[in-house]
C-alpha cells in the first residue's frame, strides 16, 4: 500500500470537490487526529496491529483527498510519547508497521517526488529504535526538496515535550555559546519570547493547521499541537478513524468553509499581535536571525548523522 491511494472518485464526489473547490477557500493546513484503530479492529474481530494498517491505509486516501482538493500541508498524530506506555506487542507492531511503511516509502520516493510530497516527521525522534530514526531521516532527506504537499507526521511526539525541546534548544545554545567565550552572538533576555520559542517548535518552517479533523468521538486535543491551534476550527467525528469516507472529509472542509470568515478576522488580529511582539523585541536582529540559521544547520545535521548511522 503507497502513501497516496489510487483512490477511484465516482462521478458525485468529483462535482462536489469542484463545488467546494470554486465556492469558498481550501484549508491550507489539515491536522488529524486518526483516532480509533483499535476499536475498529474489536468491531471486526481483527487483531490491533492489522486495525492500525487500515488507519495507514485510510490516510493514504486521506493524502490523496488532500491533493485533490488542493490543501498544502497535513500533519497526522501517528504515535504519542504516551503510546509507549501501551503494551509491548502493541508498540513493537506499530514500529513494524512504520519499518514497513518507510522502507516502503524510500522504494517509492520517485512516486512521492511526483506528487512533490515532502514528509517531516517531528517528535523525539531519539526515543524510537536506532533503525527506525535511520529510515525516518533518510526519508526526510530524500524527499526535502519537494514543495507541493508538506507531510508532517507526529511520531514520538507531544505538545509538552515539543515546547520543553524548544526552551532546550535556547539554552543548549547559551551555553555552548558561554562555553566557547562568544559573547557577541548570544541572546539577550529581550530575545527569548513567545516569538523565539514558536521558531524553535518542530513546526518552525508551518503556517498553524486551519482545521484539526479528530475520529471515534473523542472531543480532546490529546497534547497534539497544542501551541500551534489556538485559532484552528475544530472537527470531530464519532466515526472510526479506518471507516471515513470522503462524505466525512467534504463534511470537515464544509465546516471550515463556514467558520473561515471569523477565522480570518481573528487571525489578521493576532498577526498585527506577532507583528508588534517581533518589533519590540527586536526579532529581526542579526542575533536572533543568526541563532535560527544555525538551528536549520544543526538538525540537519542531525539527520544527516542519523541516516548515515
Ligand atoms: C489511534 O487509535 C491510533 C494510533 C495510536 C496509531 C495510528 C497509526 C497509524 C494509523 C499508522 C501510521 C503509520 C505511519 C508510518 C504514518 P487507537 O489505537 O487509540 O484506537 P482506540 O482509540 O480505538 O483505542
Ligand atoms: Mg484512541
């Protein structure tokens, strides 16, 4: 199975994507949250893991909807840190299916470079086996130069990790910075705001989702970017994450279609807001922009050390 389906459209869901499409504006920004594998796996009397493939393959669909329709970025929940607290056969068969998955990816990345896919998987990565970062780094890599669909896939993540990593990241700089004795370069207290730390999250180079689509009934954000969807539209479903039908992903972008408006008028507010915070705390200055050049550097670097293990 590919990470974009051959999904068949018949004829009614191709006029209704044309009609959402001309009506009103396209999301740039999905997060889902693919809820419910487990639960549909009982409801068929198939085991976990097999009930997680058919989530994988649901969001292969799902990738292909979104490219259809013309949604730049997607981010997907695929593993909490708070997943490792569930069984061992559990979490050794989702890291399996993720083995699978990206070998499988790198085998077809001329596919995923067609498409101009770009997968970032964000997360602490260093928590998962050696092999998997290798295979994860490798796919960020090779697909790092596509621009048409970002794929930012949550694995070994949580917001309150994500946002601890971002105040380590200041500080790791700081004090190498004291280490070394360059005092030119270091940030002043003024620096570290708001402003810095949204540039340390995962999501640095990601405008935040406008729509956050969440399956099985459960009303909750789950420490899933939780910085980045102060301004999101909400969907939830009481549909199984594997059993969604395109209905339910028109019906997600009919939502945002009618909250876009607030949505806009809120968002032009807090942009004037970030504006006003970058001016004051002098956001643009040569420190600041020489600090977020060398954390670009640096992660790659990373990546390029883990694909090269
Ligand atoms: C939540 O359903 C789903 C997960 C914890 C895993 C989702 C992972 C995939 C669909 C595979 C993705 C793989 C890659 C490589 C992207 P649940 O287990 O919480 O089910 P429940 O709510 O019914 O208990
Ligand atoms: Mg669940």
């Amino acid at each position: 199975m590919s990470w974009v389906s051959d999904y068949e459209y018949t004829f009614l869901q191709r006029q209704t994507l044309r009609v959402l499409r001309i009506c009103r504006h396209i999301p740039h920004h999905v997060a889902f949250v693919m809820d419910g594998n487990r639960r549909f796996a009982k409801s068929k009397d198939i085991d976990k893991i097999e009930g997680h493939s058919r989530g994988f393959e649901k969001l292969a669909d799902c990738l292909n909807w979104c490219l259809e329709i013309g949604i730049r970025e997607v981010t997907t929940f695929a593993f909490s840190i708070e997943n490792f607290k569930r069984s061992t056969d559990e979490v050794e068969g989702l890291f399996n299916l993720a083995r699978e998955k990206f070998s499988k990816l790198l085998e077809e990345s001329d596919r995923l470079n067609e498409h101009g896919i770009r997968i970032r998987v964000i997360g602490s990565i260093e928590l998962l086996p050696q092999d998997l970062q290798k295979l994860i780094a490798t796919a960020m890599l090779r697909t790092e130069r596509n621009d048409k669909l970002f794929l930012n896939i949550a694995f070994s993540y949580t917001s309150r990790d994500e946002i601890t990593q971002a105040v380590e990241t200041v500080l790791n700089h700081e004090r190498h910075l004291e280490e070394i004795g360059d005092n030119e370069d270091r940030l002043l207290s003024q620096d570290i705001n708001e402003r810095l730390l949204e540039e340390c999250l995962y999501t640095r180079h990601s405008s935040p989702p406008d729509l956050v689509f969440r399956t099985s009934g459960e009303t909750r954000l789950s420490d899933f970017l939780m910085w980045q969807l102060s301004s999101s539209v909400l969907y939830f479903t009481n549909v199984l994450w594997p059993q969604i039908t395109i209905w339910n992903f028109f019906a997600s972008i009919f939502v945002y279609q009618r909250a876009s408006c607030r949505l806009e008028a809120f968002r032009g507010k807090e942009r004037i807001r970030s504006a006003k915070l970058a001016k004051i705390s002098d956001f643009y200055s040569s420190r600041v922009q020489t600090f977020l050049q060398k954390l670009d550097i640096f992660r790659r670097k990373e990546l390029i050390k883990l694909a090269s293990n």
